[in-house]
C-alpha cells in the first residue's frame, strides 16, 4: 500500500516558512509573484478610489467572516466565492486540514466539500484569535468575470430540475414579482425563471432592501470584504491551474498536491454569457453593472463589448 505523505509532511510546518514569507520574501522574484503585486494594488488603488461608499467603513463583524476557511497547519485562509472553482477549492482544504485523512482531492464527493462542519471558518475562533490569523495568515480569494460567474449561478441554479430548493426559495419570489400574468403552476414551482426575471429582480431596489443577495450571486466585494481585509493573492478564474499550483507551492505542499483539473463541457463561456445578455435591455444591462461594479473595477475585468452601454 502506497504511504499517503499527508500523515507527515503535510500536517505540520514546524520549522520551515510560512506561506507569507514565501510570497512576500521569495527566495527568487518571479514573474508570478510580480503578477500577483499588480493584482494586489489594483484591489488596493479600487478601494481608495471608492472609499467615499466604503468610508462609514464598518467594522467587521464575525458574521461578515463565514467564507473564510482557515488551514491551521500552512497558516493559510481562503476566502471561497461560489461559481469560482470553489467546491474544489474546498475538496483541497479538506486534504490540507484533514492530517492525513484525505489525499486526493477527487475522491471527496462534492456534497461532502459543502457540508460546512468539514472545515472550520473564521468566524468560529475569537476575535484576538481572529485578528492574530488575519494579521499572519496567507489570505487568499479566486474571482471571475463577474457576468460570467453570474451566467453560471443562474444556470446551475434556476435551469437544472432538482434545485427545486432554489426553485422555492427564489423562483417563485421572482416569477410573482417580475412576470405579469404568472401561470398558478410557475408561481407554486418557481422552476422556469427566465434570465431577463433573473436581472431584474437583481436590480429590483425591493430586493437588495429585503436581504443580502444569495452567496451564489453576492458581490465578491460583499462576499470576501476585500477593502477590509487585505488579500495576499487573488487567483483568477482564467487562470485557475496557475494561480492554485503557485499557492499550494507556497505553502510547501506542490510536491504531494495539485490542483484538480478537469474540463467541464457543461462550464459556462464568455460567448454563452454574450448570448444570455443579448435578450436584456439597454437600461437593466446598465443597471446590473452597477451592481457589480466594484467587482469589475477591483479585479481588473473590462466592461464586456457585447454591453449595450449607453
């Protein structure tokens, strides 16, 4: 039988550098860690440049850090936002954190990555603990073009039949508000909302005033409260094997592990995104772009071409 070198190797860093060490005082300066500097100002020079909506600067609350997973033994935290790779994120969390329990990444179901008492997050410690792991910890967060990642929570959540919880939930709430003339089966089942109900409910003023957004569409601003805690990587979507490989050789695990890859054929695209986009008006593409703005701004994504901006 093949010895997992999890058990060891994996567990504990005593000894050895902390992620942070490594990114910040490299042995060698690569183009990478240039990369992620640029990536990191940009998110800086956004916040300043907003910081007239981000001045009754808040303070964070527990609440605020459910989506930060905290790795004890590489001193890393990663913030997850939903439809950017995150169940596999969470598969590769599990392997860091378990001690020896997991060793490949793909062979924890993807149910079980979601279960949330599997990883410990930071709104579970104190806050001097709190402070002590924001303060030495590597935090680390993957994003996507927003429109995209949008395009993906609505078609994973409102087009696949057995969501029926999301079909509930927020289905029937948007075809009783958004579509004249409802049929008494779509405002029971709530399963056949269109993408053109989808803006407008998010763009609806009723529905930001009644609660936070849901995480699968939550702002990444919102999410990971980036103009707050300051991120030391940000992975991108576009570049997902990259980005991960670089982290988990960071924290001293690129040997063992690697980042799963595998092509979904059913992921969402830049030209299925153009195509959702063509059927909404002018004013609600305008409209759902303020919404994500920051987002767009801080994480370096250009307004999309087939934006009908005025």
């Amino acid at each position: 039988m093949r010895r997992n070198p999890f058990g060891m190797d994996i567990c504990c860093r005593k000894g050895s550098r902390s992620p942070l060490q490594e990114l910040y005082n490299p042995t060698q300066l690569s183009n990478t860690a240039i990369l992620h500097q640029i990536r990191r100002d940009q998110v800086t020079d956004t916040c300043r440049a907003n910081s007239v909506s981000s001045r009754k600067r808040r303070v964070l609350t527990p609440n605020d850090l459910k989506h930060l997973v905290v790795d004890e033994d590489h001193e890393m935290i990663y913030c997850y936002v939903p439809k950017v790779a995150c169940t596999n994120w969470k598969r590769v969390m599990m392997v860091l954190t378990g001690r020896g329990k997991y060793s490949n990444p793909m062979e924890i179901p993807a149910n079980e990555a979601h279960v949330s008492s599997n990883l410990k997050t930071l709104n579970q410690y104190s806050i001097p603990e709190i402070n002590h792991r924001l303060k030495n910890y590597m935090k680390f967060l993957f994003v996507r073009e927003p429109f995209e990642r949008l395009v993906s929570a609505y078609r994973n959540k409102f087009t696949q039949k057995y969501n029926t919880s999301f079909h509930k939930r927020y289905g029937t709430k948007i075809v009783r508000r958004q579509r004249k003339n409802a049929t008494q089966e779509a405002l029971r089942k709530g399963d056949d909302v269109k993408f053109e109900e989808f803006v407008a409910y998010l763009i609806d003023p009723h529905t930001q005033r009644e609660e936070p957004f849901n995480e699968h569409w939550q702002t990444v601003y919102s999410l990971c409260h980036p103009c707050h805690i300051h991120y030391d990587l940000i992975g991108k979507y576009e570049t997902l094997e990259e980005d991960s490989n670089y982290i988990l050789q960071l924290a001293g695990v690129g040997n063992y592990l690697k980042f799963p890859t595998y092509a979904k054929s059913t992921r969402t695209t830049d030209e299925m995104t153009t195509e959702f986009f063509q059927n909404i008006s002018s004013l609600h593409q305008m409209q759902l772009y303020e919404v994500y703005k920051l987002d767009f701004l801080m994480f370096n994504y250009s307004v999309p071409s087939y934006l009908k901006l005025e």
